[in-house]
C-alpha cells in the first residue's frame, strides 16, 4: 500500500493547490460586490489548501495510514509554502512565512468553530469566518464563495479517500 499512500498524498497536493475552482468563484462573484477580488483569491487559496488537510483529519478516523498520509499532505505543503514565501518575500521586500499563515488561517477557523459550537454544520461557520477574513463578513456572495469552497473541498476529499480506503485508488486522482 505504500506506493497508493505516496501517490494519495501527491494526489491530494496537487488537488490542494489547483487553481480551477478558485477561477469559477471568482468568476461567479458580482462585479459589484464590496470586497477586494485579490483578497477573496488570496484566502480561497488558503481556504483550499486548509479544508483539504482538515478532510484528512475528519474522514480518516482510525484509517492505519492516517498519519502516514496525513504526514505527506502536510510536508508537500510545507514545501510549497516555502518557495511562495520566498517569491512572495522577493516581492514585498520583507520576510514571509507562508506556512505560518496557513497555521494562522487554520487556528482561525477553529476558533470560529469553538464559538459558535450551536452551528449544526462546519460550513454554516466556515463562509462567514471567509467572508470576515476577506474584510466583509456580511457580503453574501464572499459568504457563499468560501462555503462553496470548503463543502466543494471537502466532498471531493472524501470521495477520494473512501476509494483510497478500500484500495481502489482512483486513476483519475482528485476532481
């Protein structure tokens, strides 16, 4: 199984950082809307990558190559967050730790979760805890592009997994 896990955790990298679904929101949001585009992009990209690590968490339970799994998606992470704070830091002249706002945007969620723990359902936190981070937590439409994103996220993780888990890994990788 470990050529499967290898291959699963370069899957669910690749899936974490494409940019295609990011684009249809984008595309989807009102040319009027009150919200900075770039800053909507920006934290859907962290939404993206911060919901499939958090799949990873939640479906598994148990699973024995949880942690193994787990381990890879992260580290391919960490990497990729590497060469964006070092263009980023290029940049913007100063130092930019990239995987650090991943843990920042991460413990924010949780947070807003840890708030709010009437909400019968992650997503129902989740847009709103976007919306605010991208400078208007009342927008509805930012508010929807965030939840889109994680539910979105989310079920395409879990479809993926349960394959993984019965050890029929999907050819086709994530969609």
């Amino acid at each position: 199984m470990e050529p499967e896990i290898k291959q699963a955790g370069e899957d669910l990298f690749n899936f974490a950082v494409d940019r295609d679904d990011i684009k249809s929101l984008l595309e989807a949001l009102p040319e009027d809307a009150p919200i900075e585009r770039s800053r909507v992009e920006y934290e859907l990209a962290i939404l993206r990558i911060i919901s499939v690590g958090w799949s990873l968490s939640y479906f598994l339970g148990r699973w024995e190559h949880k942690h193994h799994l787990t381990e890879l998606y992260w580290e391919a992470i960490r990497e990729f967050a590497q060469s964006v704070s070092a263009s980023a830091g290029l940049l913007a002249g100063k130092d930019i730790d990239y995987f650090q706002v991943l843990k920042d945007r991460l413990a924010g969620y949780v947070e807003a979760m840890e708030r709010q723990p009437e909400a019968r359902e992650p997503a129902a936190v989740i847009g709103p805890e976007f919306a605010r981070r991208c400078g208007n937590g009342e927008e509805i439409h930012t508010i929807m592009a965030g939840t889109r994103m994680f539910i979105a996220s989310m079920a395409s993780v879990k479809a993926y997994l349960e394959g993984l888990r019965q050890q029929e890994v999907p050819r086709t990788g994530l969609s």
